[in-house]
C-alpha cells in the first residue's frame, strides 16, 4: 500500500479513543496487521482438510498442567477426535470451575499414554495446528510426550513453529493495540469451554478473519 493509500485508510477507519492519538503511521500499521491477520487466516483455509487441525486441551490445572479433554476438528468442521483423558491426579478445583469436567467424570477415562498413539496418528498429517492460546495448548500436549514411559521424542507436530496462534491473529485483527502495554491484549474465545465447543468457535473466527477481506 502506498503512503497515500495507507493514509486513506487510517481516516476512513472509526478509531476508538484510545487509538485515536496514536500517530497515523502506527495506525497504518495496526491497519497492515489486521489485513496480514486476515491473509493467514484465509491462507489455513485454504489448504485441505486434514493439513490444518485446530486442536484444543481442558486441563487440571494452570501449572504443569495434564490433559483431561483434547477435541482435534479440521476446517470442513468435521471431529476427527475427542476423547477425555484421566490426568492421574486429583484436578485443581479453580480448572473444575472453569471447564466443569469433575473428577468423577473422568473415572474410567484412559490415562494419556493410552491415547498418545492416536492421537499422533491423527494430528501427523498437519502442516499447521491452530490453537486459541497455544502459548498454552501447544505446551501442554508436547509436556504430556515428557511424561511418557521411556520419555520419546515428541512428534514433529508438537513443536511451536508448527502452530499458529488464532488468539493472537484475532487480537491482531480487532486491533486489541493496548498503547500503555505497547502489544496486543488478548481476547477471549467466548465458547463454552468444552474442547469441542470452542474449536467450533475457533472455526468461525477463522472465518470471519478471512471473510473481513471480501469486505474490504
């Protein structure tokens, strides 16, 4: 975009008062990255399914966390698995609230070691892996790998640079700039906090990203 064509587009847009003071070519900016946020979004999309998987995990508790749901949908929508996971342990309370998976729900749920096979053979064929929060979700898949008896290489999918955020392509694209912190604040999904629920959210969010480039 040229330096007109960018100007242009910072006074079109209805900034909120606490980005209005900003100068334009950081609006320019926060503009750029909303459209890049967008592309990416459109470019996951994009592939078939099955190359992206959205993944999300409920866990027993926020420090050195175990799984006790994962869910893995593909871009068409479909599930391609759910299973609940026992973590071993008794849950800390302050995640039952959250996720209102409770500890006797999960008796007779295999451990994760029982299920880790499968859902590798399920994710394998990823190129990307989109999570709401992998700062979060990607850690705590390739922890559990950690715990495995013999402690094996975590697979290829695990690692970070094979996932793609959807909580920060979001906040990017709401231009969430909060310009005391200097970064982006980071927007609740809004779903119901069961794995399945909130990677459906996830897909429409991956849509509404994409779809804001027909608008444009």
């Amino acid at each position: 975009m040229t330096d007109a064509g960018a100007s242009a587009a910072v006074a079109s847009e209805t900034w909120p008062d606490e980005l209005a003071g900003l100068p334009a070519t950081h609006l320019a900016q926060l503009l750029g990255a909303r459209r890049q946020a967008a592309e990416e979004a459109q470019q996951l999309l994009a592939q078939p399914p099955g190359r992206v998987l959205l993944v999300d995990v409920e866990t027993d508790r926020l420090t050195n966390p175990r799984i006790v749901e994962v869910c893995v949908l593909d871009t068409a929508g479909t599930v391609r698995y759910l299973q609940r996971v026992h973590p071993g342990r008794l849950q800390d309370p302050e995640a039952v609230k959250v996720h209102k998976i409770k500890d006797e729900d999960l008796i007779g749920c295999p451990a994760f070691e029982a299920i880790a096979a499968e859902l590798d053979q399920v994710l394998a064929p990823a190129a990307t892996v989109v999570a709401y929060g992998a700062h979060f979700d990607q850690p705590a898949l390739r922890g559990e790998w950690g715990r495995l008896p013999g402690r094996p290489l975590p697979p290829r999918w695990t690692r970070r640079g094979s996932w793609w955020c959807a909580m920060e392509g979001w906040s990017r694209h709401a231009m969430a700039w909060d310009p005391e912190e200097q970064r982006y604040r980071r927007i609740r999904l809004g779903g119901d906090h069961t794995t399945q629920g909130d990677t459906s959210v996830l897909l429409e969010r991956l849509h509404v990203m994409a779809g804001s480039l027909a608008a444009a």
